[in-house]
C-alpha cells in the first residue's frame, strides 16, 4: 500500500507527573461541583453516549477474535483498572479499549475491575474513543494518568475526523520513561494509519470506522458484522450450490431412467426377434 509519513496536529502538553492525584483534582470536576473526571460514577448516560458504546463494542469484539486463541493476552474495555487496591475504588481508570500481554493473561477476561497489584503489570496499549463529553479528559488527566501508571502504548481516534481531537487519529508510545508522538502513514485514498507494535496490528480511521490490518495476512480484521455478513454470504452460495447439485442429480437420476426404459425396451424387441426366428425355424 503506497503511502506517506504525516506528522500529528495535535498539540499535547508535557506529561504532568509531579504530585499527581488521580482522585482528587478539583480543577476536574464537573461544573457544578459533580464528582471528578474518572471517579467511578453512574448517572443517566450522556447523549453521545450510545455512538462512542457502539463504536468501543464493534472495537473491542473485533479485538477478542483475533486474540482468542491466545492465553497471553488480555483485551478488554469499559472496565477499571484499579491502580493502587481494588478496595479503593477512587484510584481507578476506565479507558475505553485496553490489551495486556503477559503469561496466563486469559483468568483475568470477563472481570468488571482489573487490580494492576494482582497483574503485576500495566496494559500495553490503551485506546480512547472521542466523545463531547470524554475528549477533554482523554487530553487532559487520563493521558497523564495513563503515563503516569506505565501504560506502553496511547491511541486516540476520533470518529468525527478530527474534530475533537484535532485530527482523526494520533498515538504516543512511551520511550525512555516518557510519552513521543508517533508519526503516522496516509495511504492514496487520505486514510490515516499507523502500526501498533503493541498490538502487532495497524490501525486505521477510515471515516467513522475503525480498521485494524493485520500484516501476516495482508487482510483487515473483520468485524463482527462482517463476518456474519460473509457467513451469510458463503451460507447463500453453499445453497445456490446444494440446489445446482439437487438439480443435476434430478436430471441425472431421470438420464438413467430413461436409459433403463430404452435398455428394457432393447431387449423386449430383442426378445420378440428371438421368438419370431424361432418360429420361422420351426415352420422351415
């Protein structure tokens, strides 16, 4: 795939380290004295709350197929991390798509909480997800918290094409202790992408969609929709096919019928010759 190096647009600050309370930092709350940013909280969802939900779902099963035969790795999503004790809910992160690599990663799947004491190590790669009532938090404390507990890999994408993050797609890759802006490709068509050592993958935002390549193939993930799509597909055609063989068989079976009537018919004629030679035998 032809493509060029694009340098990001999004202007990040230094990561903040020094002294960093992820659970209290009033400057985070919401207007009106509601709890700060990444506290744990329920409330009725936001409004943009359904698109950015539909998006990490089709994200995070896309993930889980192409990871499930493997026990080293963990993917999952809309859970917290738990960076300090899992009885200390007010230090906890939830980003919206997270993957852990390491040994017997499998026991942790389908947990509501992750404890990073009991792993023993922080994700890999940590995605966001745009939207009007995250993309501040995505840029503000949550990167710093991100960085702050050794998270390897921040991916952000925005589904708008750029217009809360300020452009579609950018990442960070932690070297040296500290958060570098990644350079990304843009292939012919002006998709965005770039490659997820993390992941083993490459990662593109194709408008609204959010692709991922896997290089060993040479193919795109399929997402969940797709594949029921191709499933669908091949399911038509074995039909198309089964009913083009009932049919061949039908012609075939009516063939040899056919045959078999003209074969009786042979030697019915044959029969009657028999006899009539016999009696011209018989009467010479």
């Amino acid at each position: 795939m032809t493509s060029r190096t694009v340098t990001s647009r999004i202007a990040l600050p230094p990561v903040k380290v020094g002294g960093l309370d992820l659970s209290v930092r009033r400057d985070l709350q919401e207007p009106g004295g509601g709890p700060p940013y990444g506290y744990p909280y329920k409330d009725e969802p936001m409004p943009d709350a359904a698109r950015r939900e539909s998006l990490v779902s089709i994200t995070l099963t896309t993930l889980h197929t192409h990871f499930d035969h493997r026990s080293d790795v963990l993917v999952s999503g809309d859970v917290f991390i738990y960076y300090r004790d899992e009885s200390d809910t007010r230090r906890s992160l939830a980003p919206d798509v997270l993957a852990l690599f390491g040994p017997d990663m499998a026991q942790y799947r389908d947990r509501y909480g992750l404890s990073l004491a009991e792993i023993g190590q922080p994700p890999n790669f940590i995605m966001e997800i745009a939207s009007p009532s995250t993309s501040r938090a995505d840029l503000g404390y949550k990167r710093d918290a991100y960085h702050w507990i050794g998270v390897g890999e921040y991916w952000l994408f925005d589904p708008d094409g750029g217009e809360l993050y300020g452009q579609p797609l950018a990442w960070e890759q932690r070297i040296d202790g500290e958060y570098r802006q990644m350079p990304l490709e843009q292939d012919a068509d002006g998709i965005l992408w770039a490659y997820s050592p993390a992941l083993g993958l490459s990662i593109a935002a194709d408008g609204d969609r959010l692709r991922f390549h896997d290089p060993s193939t040479g193919q795109y993930l399929r997402t969940h929709a797709e594949s029921e799509a191709a499933l669908a597909e091949s399911e038509a055609a074995l039909a198309e096919l089964e009913t083009a063989m009932s049919q061949s068989e039908a012609a075939l079976s009516d063939e040899r019928t056919m045959r078999e009537a003209a074969e009786a018919q042979v030697l019915e004629l044959q029969a009657q010759l028999q006899r009539l030679q016999a009696e011209r035998d018989h009467q010479g």
